[in-house]
C-alpha cells in the first residue's frame, strides 16, 4: 500500500510540472506571441495652417489675430468662463446632472465598461471545480441468486471530485486584438458621452438666450401698446375737436389691435420655449428662472481660435471617430488570426471512490491532459471574406474620421463668420432703431401740431417697432453665433 501511494505521489509530481509547464508555456505564448494584423498609426491628414474665418482681412483684422495668437483658445476654456449669466450657469449644471441624454450616455459607458471584461477573459483559461456523491439501495432479489432473501438490500456507494481547464492559446494575437477593439469602443463610447455633454451645453445656451429674445420681445411689445394706447387717446380728443379726424383715430386704433395681437402669440412661444427647456433640464414642463437680458450676454471682439490642429484632441465627435478607426484597425488583425492554426489545452483530474471515506484518499485520484491544434482547411471563403469585410470597413471608418475633420474645419469657418457678421449687423442695427425712435418723435411732433396726417405716425411707429425687434432679432444671432463657435471649436466638454 504505501508503494501504490508513493507511486501515486510521484505520479501526481510529474502531473503538477507537466501542466505548470504547460501553463506557464501557454501563458508565454499566449502574451509574447506575435499580433496578427497591422498596429495603429494615426492617418496623416491635410490640415490648414489657420481657419478661413480667421484668415480674411474683411472678417478678422491683423491685428485682432495677431493679439489673439497668445491667447488661450476658446474652446479651450471651461463654460462656465464663457457663459457668465449666473442663471445661465446653474442651468447648464443642472441639464449635465439631471438630462436624460447625458444619463443614457453615461449608462452606455458602463456597458461597454463590462463588455470589455467579457473580451479580455476569452484570452484566459477557464477553471471549474465539482463534487458528486450517489447513493444506491436495491433489494437482494433483485441482484439474482436464488439464496438472497427479500428484506436484505445491497447499498452502493460513488462519489468524486474533479477539476477541469480549458484554455485556448492566443499565440497569433486573436484574443489580444479582440481586446483591443473593444478597448477602443469603449473609449469612442466615452468620446460620444462627451459629445453629449457638449451638444447639451450648447442647447441650453441656445434655448435661454431664445427664452430671454422672447422675454425681451413681450416687454417691448407691452411698451409699444402703452405708447400706442397713449397715442390712441390723443387722437380721439383732435378728433373731437375737430382737428383730427374719424380715419385717424381708426389708424390709432388698428396699431393698438396690432400691438394686442401679438402678446398672447409671444406668451405661448414663451410657454414652449419654457417646456424645451424644462427638458434640457430632465424635469417636468414648467417656469424658468430668468437672469441677463441677451443684450448684456458677452461678444468679445477678440476671438482667439487657437490652431486648426487643436480640433484632432479638441472636438470630441473626431477622437470618436479615431476611436473607431482604432477599432476596425484591430479589427482586421482579428480576422487575419483565423487564418492560422488554434492551439488549445484541456485537462481534468479528480478523485472517486465508491466509499464514502476512502473518497480522498490519494490512491482514489486520475487525470488526463489533452493539447489540440486545429487549423482551418476549407470553409467555403468565410475566413476570407470576414478579412475582406474587415479591409472594408476600416476603409469606411477613415474616410469617415477625415471627413470628420473636414466637417469641423466647415464648422469653425462658419460660425467665426456668422459671429464676426453678426457683430456688424447688430451693430448696424442699433443704429437704424435710433434712427427709427427719432423718427417717430419727430412724426408726433408734426402730428400734434398739424403739420402731418396720421399716416406718417402710422409708418414711422411700425417701423420703430420692427426696427426693435429686429435688434433684438440681431442680439440673439450675435449671442448665439458666440456659442455655436464655442461648440465648433470643441468647447463644452
């Protein structure tokens, strides 16, 4: 008996070296092995040296971008140095807490997060442990033998413990290059969540500053019906007088209606403005607090942009969409990895016994260990397409991270445009509504002392009105041109 249990136990040495051998040979194999398929350089791409925008002499002076050169860009900066209304503020920090879209995003994270767990563990060997104990009574008669008497039963007993892995080796990088799409998904995943954070930032900017355009259009609107009002009444006493007449008064009177007309079409696009914005806000449809008038929101003149190289690490819709280069990159090596032979590694061991108390006993023990190696012979083009499918996409995915780019040069171009014209025609703007104002003093003046008809007070008065809205038409493209600039050049996030 103790030869039989030495010679189990120098058996079980030689099992334990030849599968540490086998492991630690599998692992050296598996994680210094070659990586099928090309490694991942970033594409060169043809990037200007500064932005049209900045470029034209018409739309940024030498000396603003001259100035501008050594200072930081402003998609550089956080938003809350951009947007200094503190209402506004407190907005943007709720919409990024509470916003359903920023939530969902985040949630894709954490899928994606776990995902990557499930990929890496395919390159690692799996490792199960089981026990089993059956017992078994039959009666004697049924064992046969003419002598066995019907009330003696004959147990049976069995029982075992047995462990098993199963490993399949990544020599040719086909798990490791899973890993590494995943890896790179994940991190587009989490380019999109920044995305989002940005695209939030840039709507409820949008949504207040409009809020704020219609606030001031119903203010303005109540100001012109007093006026007019004022006017009205006037009017009815020179026409009882006899220095007006019964037209002009019916004048006075349709700017009143006018003016009537359009407070309860301002106060419902308020009320949906208010809704929008409650849903930026991950609440339910309801008021909003006002801050800042849009007239008094920043537009500096001295814009610094920074490089057009900036965008690259900057916006984050193009890392996105590197980050899914980065993927069908790895992609093409997990394709081409099946074209070489699978090497994989089972083996299982244990002990049994019929005896419940002899079940660990070491002579009870058995094992065996089986290497495989398999290697695909015909498949009817299925490995050499999925390669090709690979090729393919990874072709897709760069002409789409360079037209990325493209469409963020576009992006900046325009909004450096739209924010410089905006400037000049709020700016001009200004002017035509004083102009517009004076007008009308002097039409009410001439009026009231006879030297007019109603009619020019008629047309000087709707034309300051429009000329008011109109500005306030041109502060809101002015101010929102400041935060889509913002959003181009990759600020938000």
């Amino acid at each position: 008996m103790k030869h039989r249990e030495r010679t189990f136990s120098a058996t079980n040495r030689s099992l334990a070296l030849f599968l540490g051998s086998l492991i630690t040979g599998g692992l050296a194999l598996g994680f210094t092995g070659c990586k099928a398929g090309p490694n991942y350089k970033r594409p060169v791409v043809d990037m200007p040296t500064s932005y049209r925008g900045a470029m034209a002499p018409e739309i940024a002076p030498a000396a603003t971008t001259a100035a501008s050169s050594n200072a930081t860009p402003l998609g550089a900066e956080k938003w809350d140095t951009i947007f200094t209304d503190p209402v506004l503020q407190q907005l943007i920090r709720q919409a990024l807490k509470n916003n359903y879209d920023v939530k969902i995003a985040a949630d894709r994270v954490l899928e994606e997060q776990a995902q990557l767990g499930i990929t890496k563990a395919g390159a690692y060997p799996t490792v199960d442990v089981g026990a089993s104990y059956v017992a078994l009574g039959l009666p004697g008669n049924l064992l046969g033998g003419s002598g066995s008497s019907s009330s003696s039963q004959t147990n049976f007993f069995a029982g075992g413990i047995t462990g098993s892995v199963a490993w399949n080796l990544d020599f040719w990088g086909y798990y490791r290059r899973q890993t590494e799409a995943q890896r790179a998904y994940l991190q587009a995943t989490e380019w999109a969540r920044q995305t989002t954070y940005s695209t939030l930032v840039e709507d409820v900017a949008t949504d207040y500053y409009q809020l704020r355009t219609l606030d001031s259009e119903l203010t303005l609107t109540r100001k012109t019906l007093r006026a007019r009002q004022q006017s009205l009444k006037l009017t009815r006493t020179l026409e009882e007088g006899g220095a007006s007449s019964l037209a002009d008064v019916r004048q006075a009177e349709e700017l009143c209606y006018a003016a009537q007309a359009q407070i309860p079409t301002l106060q419902s696009q308020i009320a949906r403005q208010e809704n929008d914005l409650r849903l930026l806000l991950g609440e339910s449809p309801g008021p909003i607090v006002r801050g800042d008038a849009v007239a008094d929101a920043p537009h500096p003149v001295d814009v610094p942009v920074g490089l057009p190289t900036d965008l690259l690490e900057r916006r984050p819709d193009v890392r996105r969409a590197e980050e899914l280069l980065v993927q069908a990159n790895a992609n093409i090596g997990v394709a081409r990895a099946e074209y070489f032979p699978q090497l994989s590694i089972t083996a299982e061991g244990g002990m049994g016994s019929s005896q419940f108390d002899e079940l660990l006993n070491p002579a009870n023990g058995y094992y065996y260990a089986v290497g495989g190696l398999t290697q695909p012979i015909f498949d009817a083009g299925k490995i050499r397409n999925n390669y090709h499918l690979a090729l393919s996409r990874h072709k897709e995915l760069l002409d789409t991270y360079q037209q990325t780019i493209a469409g963020a040069l576009r992006d900046v171009s325009n909004a450096l445009v739209a924010y410089h014209k905006s400037q000049e025609y709020r700016q001009l703007e200004e002017k035509q509504t004083a102009a517009a104002a004076d007008a009308l003093r002097l039409a009410r003046i001439r009026y009231q002392g006879g030297g007019t008809s109603y009619l020019e007070v008629l047309t000087t008065d709707t034309d300051f009105y429009n000329a008011e809205l109109t500005l306030d038409t041109a502060e809101q493209q002015e101010a929102l041109a400041l935060v889509q600039l913002y959003n181009a050049l990759g600020g938000g996030w």
